[in-house]
C-alpha cells in the first residue's frame, strides 16, 4: 500500500480537494494531479494543499501535444507545465506528445517534430529539477493523441538524454499489447520515470478514452508487467489511471476502496 498512488483522473472531474481527501481517508500516500483541476483551485494553493496532506505527486499530467503548428506556443505551454511539475514537487511531467497536426498525414515528419520540441525543452526542465516522462501510447491513439505508440520508440528519444532529465512512462493500458516489451523493459533501466495501472477491458466502449477498468476485469497480467517493470530497477510509486464513466458515477470513497482492492488483488506480488 505505501506505493500505491491515486492519478486523480480516476475520480472523474472530482476537484483537487476531494481527491486529496479521498487519499487522505483511503490511507494512499501518493497522488498523480491532473492540471485542469489543479488550475481550477490554483497552483500555489494546490501545492500547498497536497503538501499539508502528507501526499506525495507521483506524476503532473500533462504536458506535450508537441506536435502543433506553433511552435512558439506549444513550447510557452510546456515551459508552464514545467512550472506546475516544480510547484508541486511532483516526480515527472507527464508527456503526451500529441498526434497528427491537422490535414496532415505525414507520421515521421510528426515525430520528428516532437524530437525537436523535446529537444528545446529539456533545459528549462532541468534548470527547475523537473524529469520529462515520455508517455507511449496505444497505436489506436496515433493520430489524434500519441505519436510515439511503443515503448521502444519512447526510449530511442529519451535515451538522447540524461536518464535525469527525460525518462518514460510505463502505462499497462497502452504497452501490455507489444510483443517486444519484456526486451524493452530491460532496455529501459534507469529510464521508468512512472508506472501507472489500468486493464484493457473488453468490448471496448464507443469512446475510447473511456476503454479502461480496474484491474482484474480484462486482459493484462498485472504481475507479469510488475515483475519486469521492477527487474528493470523502478521502485517508486504504482499509479492507478482508471478512465471509465461507470466507476465515476460512484462516490469517491466506494471508487476509492474498488481501487485499493483491485491494486492488492492484482498488482501487489
């Protein structure tokens, strides 16, 4: 239980103070925090807010969407990130790189966008001691959401890097999938800059973004990735990123105890 951490997308549109309160009565040490609600109640009142509350931020989500048309902006927004990852003390920022630009259909041009931006951002993030976390996705969300769609794509990047400064993200949901993934595992030590948890449930929903469970109720072997998540040297916290509109329409508390269950049952070895 002292690694399991709370993304707090996982209570739906709950605010921050009702996802720091959940923790708090759950007994759960960690909190990934979303920006949306963290600017809705404020940056600094937010980072304050955690602290008193004894919770750790295992990760600041998100930044990225490197791939827009301008670049001037893309990069003043994630500089702003940068500064919200800082305030919270939060372990890494989040990357989801972006998709396609609109009309375009040119995948390596994007991708080498994303480079580049990454590439003008380190610095800044590195000046304020905040690590960039690279987040693959699943190819499903290559066009819209997610350029880089394996793990082995996501370390080709960082590892352009100090481990310090530019490391991955290991999400169940998006990587369970890939056939090289134990081989990218073990690529990847010093490199797992988050783990976060999710099942791949089955049928998938109309909306995708809404295709994850709890774990136990699909199709990922939960131990198996732990194992080789740990092999490959990681031994922070274990997030729970859980998007799905039937577990948001419960109150926090019983969402909160579905969560814990779930984490003993299936992940804890």
């Amino acid at each position: 239980m002292n690694r399991l951490s709370l993304n707090q997308r996982t209570l739906g549109d709950r605010s921050l103070p009702e996802a720091v309160s959940a923790c708090t009565r759950a007994g759960v040490e960690s909190i990934g925090v979303w920006r949306g609600p963290l600017w809705a109640f404020g940056v600094e009142r937010g980072a304050k807010l955690v602290a008193e509350a004894g919770l750790r931020v295992s990760s600041l989500c998100r930044g990225g969407f490197f791939t827009s048309t301008d670049r001037r902006s893309t990069l003043a927004r994630n500089r702003r990130a940068v500064d919200d990852a800082e305030a919270l003390g939060a372990e890494c920022l989040v990357l989801v790189v972006g998709g396609l630009p609109s009309g375009s259909r040119d995948l390596p041009a994007a991708r080498a966008t994303v480079s580049e931006v990454l590439a003008e951002l380190v610095d800044y993030a590195q000046e304020r001691s905040v690590r960039l976390a690279l987040e693959p996705m699943h190819p499903m969300y290559c066009a819209d959401r997610g350029v880089l769609s394996t793990l082995g794509q996501a370390l080709d990047l960082a590892e352009c890097f100090d481990p310090d400064a530019v490391g991955v993200v290991v999400d169940t949901f998006h990587v369970w999938w890939d056939p090289d993934l134990e081989r990218q595992l073990a690529r990847a030590r010093g490199r797992i800059a988050s783990f976060q948890v999710g099942d791949w449930i089955t049928p998938l929903s109309a909306d995708s973004l809404l295709a994850r469970g709890l774990m136990g109720r699909g199709h990922i072997d939960f131990q198996l990735l732990g194992r080789l998540v740990s092999e490959a040297g990681y031994t922070g916290d274990v997030e729970v990123e859980i998007f799905n509109a039937d577990l948001w329409r419960q109150d926090v508390d019983s969402i909160l105890a579905a969560v814990v269950r779930s984490y003993q049952e299936h992940v804890v070895a």
